[in-house]
C-alpha cells in the first residue's frame, strides 16, 4: 500500500468533485498534482501543490482555492487535520486508525511491501562493468558493479523487466596484446627465463596460472608454432581464463550478470551483424560519405583528409558526425557499438541503461544520438557515469598492489573489509559525485558507519522476537496474526516509525524512475535512524520498550510494527545486494 499515492487518487477524486471544477468548459488537466512529505514533519503527515498549480487555468487565487480544497478534504474520515501554509500549500494531518490500517498493510504484505508496478514491465537492459577481459577487477570497476547491479535490484523491484548485461570487450587490440602477454607466461612455464616484462605487455601475476594452463595442455607445440596459428588459440583460452576470473570478482561483490554478450559475434560471419546494422542507418538516410574536420587542438596543415563512411549523428544530437567505415574497408569501433545497440533494441528492449566510468563522458552524446537513429526514437537510452573512488585508511591515501602489476584489485578491497560494506558504501553517494572509501570507517561499529548502523537495526529488530520469546516461552508467533494486532499501535513515538516505513514505497518508484539507487541507501539509513532513537527511547521509559513482559497483548501489536521495521530494512539490503543479519557481534 502506497501512502502517497493512495492520497494523491483520494485528492484528484475530491478535486473533480469540486463545483469550481466542474463548471469549466474544458477538463481540468491534474497531472501536476502531487502528494508527498512536508519538508517539515510538525505540518502535517502529507502535503500537496494542488492549489498552487490549478490557480492559474482555473482563474483563481492559491490561497483561496487551497481553503476551498482543504474544506473539501476535511470530510475525509480518515483524515483528522488540514491546514493551509504560505500562498497556498495544503497541509493534511492522518488520522490514528489510518496509520494503524497502514501498518496492519505493511505487517500483511511482508516482503513485498514497497513493490511496485510503475516500471509496467517495460524490457530494461542494464549494462555495467564491460571491462576488457585482460585482468582482474580493478577497484575502478568497483562503484560501476555495485552501482548497476543495484539499480537491476530496484528497478526490478518496481516492475520492470530488467535483464542485466556485461559486454565482453574481446575483439579489440587489447586482446592480441593480451594474448602475447600470455604467451611469454606459457614460455616461463615451459622453463625458459622470460626476464623483465617488455613495455606495452600486462605484467601481473595472475597470468601465470593462463600460461601453466597452456603449457599442461600443448606442452611444447605453440612454441614451434608460428604466431599467426597460435595466437588465435592463445586468444581463445586467455578471454576464457580472464573471464573466469572475473565472474569470480563479481561472484565476490554479489554481483551476478543474466547476459555476457561477447564483441566478438558482432565481427562473425565477416562481421554481418555490424554491415546489417550500416545498412539499416543508411536506408534511414543516417549514412554518407564524407570527411570529417581536424580535432580540435590539431593544425589544419597536418590533418589527413581522408573520405570515410559516416553517420549523421550531428542531425540526431551529437556534437559531429561519427566514423563507420575507415578508408581502408575497416570497422571502427563505434561501428560495432551501432550493432550492439540495435541487438539490444531487436531484442525488444525499449529502455538501455549503461553505467560507465567517468572517463567515458565523450560517449553520451554518441550513444543518445545512437538509440535515436537506430529505433527511431521510440527506444530510451540513459547513460550513468560514475565519478571515480579515492581509497583511504584512517584519512590516508591507500597504495595497494599485489599480484595485479600496478592496481588496485577489487578483490583485495572486498577481502579486506567484506562485501556488504563494500556494496553499501558504494551506494552511499550519488554516483555522479567522487567517492572517498576509508577502510577503517568502513569497517568500525558505529553510527558514523552507515552499512554497520542500518544492518544493526535488522539485527536488533531480530533481538526483540529473541527478547518476547524469554517474556512469553509459550508463545506462537507463527499462529499469532500480528497485522491485526499491529492495528493496536497508537503511542505517537511508534506512529513516527510508522510514517517513515510509509515512505518506502515512495522512495523505491523515485529512485527507480531516477534511476539513483543511492536514495534507497538514503532511506534505509534514516528508518534505521528513527527505529534505533524509539529504542533509545526505552531504555529511559520501560513503557515504550517494544517487549513488555507485563503487558503481553501491547508486545505482541508492537511485534507487529518491529516485524514492518524488519521487512523493509530486509527487503531495501537486498536490494542494495547487501545482507540482512539476525545478529551482530
């Protein structure tokens, strides 16, 4: 049940039943009517704009017309207050028996409380991480895995039909240097002394054991092989090594992709795909030949001019026109993200989500004016970029290095502190804004802690059906309807808690409209916040503790609103990818 938008219908209902309204020639367009918080929670329980944004088409004074709502809402039974503040906003205070029909809903629906049908079911392709398969995850990877993952979670959560995707960059040049770095590991490992890693190679460690793996399978062979015939093989088993090993790096972060799509299907079959893809812009009037001008910074006198195939990305929104085809035949590598666009969109998805590294910005435009062209606008195409991740310890920039060659492994992070920090505080930030990651905040036990603050009240929440058992040894909770006893909730301090639960299924259409995962971590921090303060709170009076061994009906309602709390902070971490622990030491 959505507060919100339960009152956001109950007031356009009483909006077109208003005589003002009725009497105009033309339907009164309620679209912008909201209902949300008041920035103040002493207003009121809801607020909303209705005065403010009908004044004008209906000729009238804010003020006056939001009197004239607000009377009308006062008949209202479940409503026990209204007021009007300012040029107009309307202030609605709910009644006790709503708040407590509300959590009876809550108690009701579980873990499914907050779920929501806003996405339609609209097919979502979320694609994050993509990187080159020529390494482990580096910490860089990082905030973009947890940061898509999450966003897969919620958007999945609010009834869209969301596939998440990693594109294998396995067709570009970075794979032949790859393979021949590994072909100097599959010679140490047939004895020979390799000596210093050659300048231009991948140096780490973690491509001796794809070198072993070589040596135990061909022995000697590829060695007497010349490179064209065994480049191709070494090729083959490198991406497949690598890839391994980062489906484990992710496995590691919770991390677990539906679709890795492979670069190299689009150049099969003598790259039919991407020609497809060409001829499908060009039929659209979206391909010529040209010539491009220099770039910017670079003298006219040494630029090249050279006539190339090109899309009319410009007439589509992008800055210039892009390169398809180079003068010597070739593809570029844009070409072959044209081609895995229009995949995606043949695949029947109308919305595509990349999440990219900061460094990728360039790519917008040409990505938009993509999606534009290929699905004649009728596909949207977002993409998020994620500002970079500073490492700390205690205030101190962190240098980490071990079998990588020169970064910072995103194993070596997770190993240190574990996964659920990891997630939760990758999250604790707009990804659009620079991230400092201490270890040693992230890893103390204190309210300065995000992911220990919000796991703690889950915990603490599973403490008091530890706590009502020891009160009542011979109670049932599994035969005890707590919805209906949940409805005995009346102490203001506990309604409080009660209208920040209510705010959950608001937060998840938001944030997944948004598509900014980050306000979820948000929420859960602050339902963490307000259920930690009410036990606070009874520490200092016995009568407010949710356990009350002397009053077991008024424990049992409050076991109600703590099984809510437990829900919602559940169902928000798993979202996030994180865990929810019953206890914490």
């Amino acid at each position: 049940m959505n507060l919100f938008a339960d009152f956001e219908k109950r007031i356009k209902t009483t909006l077109e039943g208003l005589e003002l309204i009725k009497a105009q020639e033309t339907p009164v367009d309620l679209a912008r009517v909201t209902v949300e918080p008041p920035r103040d929670q002493s207003h009121g329980d809801v607020a909303t704009n209705a005065a403010m944004v009908l004044s004008k088409p209906l000729g009238t004074n804010p003020r006056a017309l939001a009197e004239i709502i607000a009377e009308a809402l006062r008949g209202d039974a479940d409503v026990s207050e209204v007021s009007v503040a300012g040029p107009g906003f309307i202030n609605i205070r709910l009644s006790t028996g709503y708040w407590q029909q509300l959590l009876s809903a809550m108690v009701s629906e579980g873990l499914n409380y907050g779920r929501s049908k806003v996405g339609a079911g609209h097919k979502a392709n979320v694609e994050y991480v993509s990187a080159n398969p020529t390494g482990p995850m580096h910490v860089g990877h990082c905030r973009g895995a947890v940061v898509g993952d999450a966003l897969a979670n919620l958007m999945d959560f609010a009834g869209y039909d969301v596939t998440k995707e990693y594109y294998i960059n396995d067709a570009g040049s970075q794979i032949d240097v790859l393979a021949r770095s590994v072909f100097l590991r599959y010679r140490e490992a047939l004895g020979e002394t390799i000596g210093e890693i050659p300048s231009g190679l991948y140096p780490g460690d973690y491509l001796i054991p794809v070198g072993e793996a070589l040596a135990a399978e061909y022995g000697p062979r590829l060695h007497a092989m010349p490179e064209e015939e065994w480049l191709p093989i070494v090729k083959e088993k490198s991406i497949e090594m690598m890839m391994a090993l980062i489906r484990d790096d992710l496995a590691a972060l919770n991390v677990h992709h539906d679709v890795f799509y492979s670069e190299r299907t689009l150049h099969a079959n003598g790259a039919q795909r991407i020609r497809q893809a060409i001829n499908d812009l060009t039929f659209k009037g979206h391909v010529y030949r040209g010539t491009l001008p220099p770039p910017k910074g670079q003298l006219p006198e040494d630029w090249e001019d050279r006539e190339q195939t090109l899309f009319r990305s410009t007439e589509v929104g992008d800055d210039i026109d892009r390169p398809l085809i180079k003068s010597d035949g070739s593809y570029t590598y844009f070409a072959a993200d044209v081609a895995y666009f229009k995949d995606k969109f043949d695949r029947g998805y109308d919305e595509m989500i990349y999440v990219l590294g900061a460094d990728h910005g360039g790519y917008v435009k040409r990505l938009e004016a993509v999606a534009r062209a290929v699905s004649d606008g009728k596909a949207k195409l977002t993409v998020l970029l994620c500002q970079l991740v500073k490492l700390f310890r205690e205030g101190e920039p962190v240098k980490m290095s071990k079998r990588s060659g020169n970064f910072v492994t995103l194993r070596d992070v997770v190993d240190e502190v574990g996964r659920d920090a990891v997630r939760f505080m990758m999250l604790y930030r707009k990804s659009s804004e620079p991230l400092d990651f201490d270890f040693a905040k992230v890893t103390e036990q204190s309210k300065d802690n995000p992911v220990f603050y919000v796991q703690y009240a889950h915990a603490r929440c599973a403490s008091v059906f530890r706590q009502a058992k020891d009160a009542f040894p011979d109670l049932d909770l599994a035969t005890v309807d707590l919805a209906s006893a949940a409805a005995e909730i009346s102490d203001p301090n506990e309604l409080q808690l009660v209208a920040k639960l209510a705010e959950y299924p608001r937060i998840v259409e938001a944030a997944a409209i948004a598509q900014e995962p980050h306000r979820l971590a948000f929420y859960l921090y602050d339902l963490a916040s307000s259920f930690h303060s009410h036990w606070n709170k009874g520490k200092e009076n016995p009568e407010l503790r949710f356990v009350n061994d002397k009053n077991r009906q008024l424990s049992i309602a409050r076991l109600g609103l703590v099984h809510a709390v437990a829900c919602v902070l559940k169902s928000g971490l798993a979202i996030t990818g994180t865990a929810a622990p019953e206890e914490m030491r």
